[in-house]
C-alpha cells in the first residue's frame, strides 16, 4: 500500500497516466465519429434482440430498499388489513398487535400514503448520510423498519420475506432483469448467519433471477461503545467462524450450506466519509488488540475482510464448494486510500466516484504539479488511480440517481467519461426505495441516463454486457439464462 501511494503522487506517472486517459476519450470520440452508423446498422441485423430483451444484472442493490416506496406502502397497507391482530413487536416487555402499533401512532390505513411514508431521498439529504440513513424508517419509526424490512424480528422477518418475493416475481416476469440483493451481518453474535440462513431457507426466499452479497456496516466503535464487543477480533470471529464451520460440517449447519450456495461475496457498507482517526500501518494493533472505542480505518476493515476470505475460500475450494468475492462500497466519499485499499483486495467496486479525473478543472502537471485550478473534491491522485482500474479491468457499479441525492449532482457523474475510456462500469439502482418511482428501478435507471448523456444503444448494450459480466452469477447461468438454480429445499 504504500509502494502504491508514493506511486500515485509520483509527477511523471501522473503525467503519464492523464496522457493516456486523454487518448483513450479521443479515440473512443474518433471510433464513434467513424463507426457510429455501422454500429447501428449491424445492431439491427441481429435477429430477436434488442435493449429490453438482453440480460441486465443490478449489481449493487439492497434487499432492505429493493422495492419502490409505492409497493411498500400497498404492502403495509395489505398487512394492515388483513393481519391488524398479529402480534408483531415487543416493547418493554408487553407485546403489540399491528394494529396497536398503529394506534400509539394514531394512523390508520386510510391516513397511509406516500408523503407520510417520508421514505424517499430528498434536496436534504444531500451530504448528509445520517438523513439518508433516517429514510429507511417509514413514516420515521424505527419499529417500521423492525417489523417490515427486517429478517430477525417478532414475526421471523415474515412481512420482509413477502416483500421481497414480491420484487422477485416482478423480476420474473420482466425476464431479463437480474439483482444481486444485499442482506446485513453485523457480526455483534456468533448466531446471526444462522439466523439469516434460517429465515432464507424457511420463507424461500429464492428466484432464478436473484443472488446474494453480504454487507458488512463498519460499525464496530457503536457495538464497542455498547460493549458489545470486547475487541475486533470478536467481531471478526462473529463473522467468519460460523462460514468456516458450515464449510467444514455441512451437516450440522444445512440450512447455513445451502444459503451460501446462492451467496455470491462481501460487501463493506457505511458512511465513507466519516473522518477516520488512525492509519492501518504497520504500528496498527492486531485485532484481538483493538479494544479502544474508536473505529478502525476503512483499509483495516478491507484487509481483514480480505485476509480471512483468502482462507475461507482455499477451503472451499478444497471442499469442493464455490468461492466469495470482495465488492465493497468504496470511492464514493473520504479519502483516497480508500480507492487505494479498494484495487488491492477487490473484484468489483461500487460507487468509485473520486475516481474521476480533473478535466477542465485542472490538468496535472509533471514533477508532481498542478496546473490550473483544482476542485477540492478531486484528487490529483486520480488519473493514476483511473488508469490502473482501467489496466485491471476492476468492475464498478455505478448509481447516477443515488449519488445525485448524496454525493454528487446528477451532470457532473463520472460514468460517461469511464464508459468512453473502456473501464469496466454498470448501472446499478442502489436503494430503490429512496430513488426510485417505477416498477423497474433498473431501467429507470438506464432510461434516465440514456436520455441525460445522449447514450446510444450500442453503448446501453455495453453497459448491461458490463453488468453480467460483473454479477456473481455462474458460468453455465450467464451463458444459459434458463438454466435453473438449484432450489432451498
């Protein structure tokens, strides 16, 4: 890491790089000025396909906000209706029905509707994560999102469950729309991956057209300062053990060996721009060391992530089993050792944003100068940084709308000037519950940036071939879309 941050800020590698950056947009411009028409006209000869009809995979999605806020609200209405006598939450020991949930609320279902959902991303949540995080709670109570978007709760995540079956036969039924659905361990219990499988396997909660990823929040300073957690290693035992057992004994774990079967890797999620107090280094203590109330880096996270997956995965290997990928949020905020931490350990990234090069704001000079002005949001680091994902081809899922309501106004997203320098980017909806208004968030989101960068359907088609080739779906599933996923017995 740090051979690779002195090489960033090297002068004439900057230099370099930003060079080679330049030329990879004008030739792309020149490919297009030549063969656009060709490109075209040899599209339409291909017999049955077209845009709506080639496979897309929503690469970075969360199962929490998979559906838009109008299917939530019918779905919370639906319970209300028909199961208002459900005991669905304990509080201070007492339980409570649905209905009187709603009473100590003083709603009824006719009072329900989208504005009081309150659930979608606003011109206030812009650089500010502790609003976007408050979304989620509809009509803003915690107890919602307890009941409704959760897998361990009152009811076994049942309402959760539904939801989301909801949103695969959606899916379904468009055909050629994939997801690879995000679910939380937050490492705090040995038995939270139990838990998760058990209410997996239970519901059946399964499509041909959906896989998992694992999201890990980077949470540990707010269990630790709980006391929670003793140290970090706890939480990496929490989180690791119990895959390393179900791999081992599958037998005394099958609800847990199953549902890994459709778990396709990791992903590390929060606030990136949190301001991080200490640097991973060789002085950093060793997790079983790391008793202080403060969170570890970003990198910390990553390498340990990374260092117990490598093992995780040899042993799977040997067993026979299929492998996990690291595919963090990473870019979309913070520094940039993040982008850093990111190339070394990741398959796939998302977000990536500070990725972007300072074109027109500021053009890097050699011997490790500037020349003209540059935005503080861009590193100068960048165009060394773009140019070794481009070389390694590091796959980034990118989410126009999201960023637009957090990070970045929708205009200045980097994701043209990526997709015309041959980086490897894809289309992502990131929560549709916040972003999102139509049945399908995913086109949604291609729709809109089709309309927004005046896309052609040659580079649509690119970004969705991009989106495949990216998503932890197999071989055999890429290649044969009918092909069936094995099933939760």
């Amino acid at each position: 890491m740090n051979f690779l941050m002195a090489l960033i800020i090297n002068g004439p590698i900057k230099s370099f790089c930003y060079r080679r950056l330049q030329y990879l947009s004008n030739k792309f411009q020149m490919h297009v000025l030549l063969n656009e028409m060709k490109e075209l006209a040899a599209q339409k000869k291909v017999p049955h396909r077209d845009f709506y009809n080639i496979r897309k995979v929503d690469t970075h999605i969360h199962a929490s906000s998979c559906m838009n806020q109008k299917h939530l609200l019918r779905f919370i209405k639906r319970a209300m209706k028909k199961h208002l006598d459900e005991i669905v939450h304990v509080e201070k020991g007492k339980e409570q029905t649905l209905k009187e949930v709603f009473e100590t609320m003083n709603l009824t279902a006719y009072d329900l509707s989208v504005d009081t959902l309150d659930v979608h991303a606003d011109r206030n949540t812009f650089h500010r994560f502790d609003k976007f995080n408050a979304k989620y709670n509809p009509i803003g109570e915690s107890i919602l999102r307890e009941i409704f978007i959760k897998t361990d709760n009152r009811v076994s995540g049942k309402y959760f469950a539904h939801i989301i079956k909801e949103v695969m036969a959606d899916l379904e039924e468009s055909k050629y729309q994939n997801a690879e659905l995000r679910l939380s361990i937050y490492g705090r219990s040995r038995d939270e991956w139990d838990k998760l499988a058990r209410w997996a396997v239970s519901h059946r909660v399964h499509s041909n057209n959906v896989r998992w990823l694992v999201q890990v929040p980077r949470l540990f300073d707010v269990y630790r300062t709980k006391k929670q957690l003793a140290n970090f290693q706890e939480m990496l035992e929490n989180i690791f053990l119990p895959l390393f057992e179900a791999t081992v004994h599958p037998a005394q774990h099958p609800e847990l060996h199953l549902f890994l079967e459709h778990v396709d890797g990791f992903d590390s999620v929060d606030d990136e721009s949190k301001p991080e107090h200490h640097i991973f280094n060789l002085d950093s203590p060793l997790p079983g060391n790391w008793v202080e109330e403060d969170n570890p880096p970003y990198s910390y996270y990553l390498y340990y992530m990374y260092a117990n997956m490598t093992v995780l995965n040899h042993l799977r290997r040997k067993r026979g089993f299929h492998t996990f990928v690291l595919r963090p949020h990473c870019g979309e905020a913070g520094p940039i050792h993040h982008l850093v931490s990111g190339f070394m350990v990741s398959e796939n990234i998302s977000h990536g944003l500070l990725l972007r090069k300072v074109s027109g704001e500021g053009v890097p000079g050699g011997a490790g100068g500037v020349v003209g002005p540059l935005s503080p949001c861009c590193a100068p680091q960048a165009p060394v940084l773009q140019y070794l994902y481009y070389l390694a081809q590091i796959g980034i899922a990118m989410s126009p709308l999201s960023n637009n309501s957090l990070f970045l106004s929708y205009h200045r997203n980097p994701l043209p000037e990526y997709l015309s320098r041959g980086l490897m980017v894809s289309l992502s909806t990131d929560d549709p519950l916040q972003f999102h208004f139509t049945k399908e968030p995913l086109m949604e989101e291609y729709s809109i940036a089709t309309q927004v960068w005046k896309l052609s359907s040659c580079d649509m088609c690119e970004l969705a071939r991009n989106s495949v080739l990216m998503s932890g779906f197999s071989h055999k599933v890429r290649l044969i879309p009918s092909f069936p996923i094995p099933q939760f017995a």
